[in-house]
C-alpha cells in the first residue's frame, strides 16, 4: 500500500497535509493509543520533547 489512491491523496491536499504513508499513520495512531493508556509515558515524552527544543537539538 505504498502509493495513496487519488480520492486519499485529494483529501490530504485539501486540508493541506503532506501524503502520510499507510505506516506512518499506523504508528501515530499506536503510539496515541498507548500513551493513553500509559499517561505518565505521555508526560516524559513532552518533557523530553520541551528539554530537546530548548537545547536546539
């Protein structure tokens, strides 16, 4: 399922998105499902993330 079919690909451009590979959304939609079960995994992510972006890296 490499290549996204016209109708998908006309609906991503129509919200201004970039195309997103079948994995890519899997993945995001994974990695939602566990940090909310998990919240805690959630919150060392952002810190993580906030830490990350002030150290410019």
């Amino acid at each position: 399922m490499s290549e996204l079919s016209e109708d998908i690909r006309a609906v991503y451009q129509a919200f201004g998105r970039k195309d997103l590979s079948y994995q890519e959304i899997t993945e995001r939609l994974e990695y939602r499902a566990v940090t909310d079960k998990w919240p805690l995994l959630r919150l060392l992510h952002s810190e993580n993330t906030e830490k990350a972006e002030e150290s410019g890296s």
